[in-house]
C-alpha cells in the first residue's frame, strides 16, 4: 500500500474529507517525511521517501475540524442530525500511532553542535549591539 492510499485510508471517513486535494494530502505527506528502513535521514544520499501517515493525518485534520458540520435539515418528515467526531480523540488516536508525535514527545528533537574555531569560522556577534536596527550582515566577512 502507498502512503497516500494509507492516508487517504485515515482521513476518508471523516466529514468533508472529500474536499481534501491529491494536492493538499501530497503537501502533508511531504511534511512528514521519516528516515527510511536503512536510517537515511530525507535529503541523504539514496534515501527512499518513507512517510508517516498519521503525521501527515494529523496536518489535514486541522483543515477539516474548521469545516461545517450539519447538524439538523429536515425535509417532508425526514430529519437528520450530524454531530462532528471527536476530534480530540482522534488526534490523540493518531498521535500515538505516529512516529515523529512520538519522537517530539519523547524529548528534545534538535541538538545543540559546537563549531569548534579555526580559521575559516569567524565569531559574530548576532544580538545587534551598536547596530541602528539590531540586525546584522553576515556576508561581509
């Protein structure tokens, strides 16, 4: 099965999940990109695009949860009444099932990496100080 067929597996039954684009369920599956089987990172060399549904799922719900619902039309003595899921738990469901919710649970995901000094790092100072707008211009070496 492909990521997008798992995707679309998740998000299919939900309400106005017909009006989620191949577009906009591509655009979630790439912000949930994860190392594939053989550890390579996305963006290294010979990686193999490797998703993480619920992820991407969890992207798309946001969309949804901000469309109407029906909740009450009737017509010639029939009625029907159509309460939203429980979104709550349905991100909650999702997130346990997901390997980058896990991974931003489980701990800091980015690491500080010293640069040791040598000749071709020069120290900036980057607060701004004795600048008029506080920023600074790196290129000038």
């Amino acid at each position: 099965m492909t990521a997008m067929e798992d995707l679309d597996t998740l998000v299919t039954s939900l309400p106005n999940a017909a009006l989620l684009t191949t577009k906009m369920k591509q655009d979630a599956l790439d912000g949930a990109l994860v190392p594939d089987s053989f550890g390579v990172w996305p963006g290294g060399d010979g990686y193999v695009a490797t998703y993480d549904p619920y992820f991407a799922a969890i992207r798309l719900v946001a969309f949804l949860q901000a469309q109407p619902v029906v909740r009450q039309s009737s017509s010639e003595g029939t009625s029907i009444s159509v309460d939203a899921p429980n979104w709550a738990g349905l991100i909650a469901y999702y997130q346990s099932m997901s390997p980058i919710s896990q991974a931003i649970a489980s701990g800091p995901l980015l690491t500080k990496v010293l640069i040791p000094e040598s000749s071709h790092v020069w120290p900036t100072d980057m607060t701004g100080r004795g600048d008029n707008y506080g920023d600074v211009d790196t290129d000038l070496g």
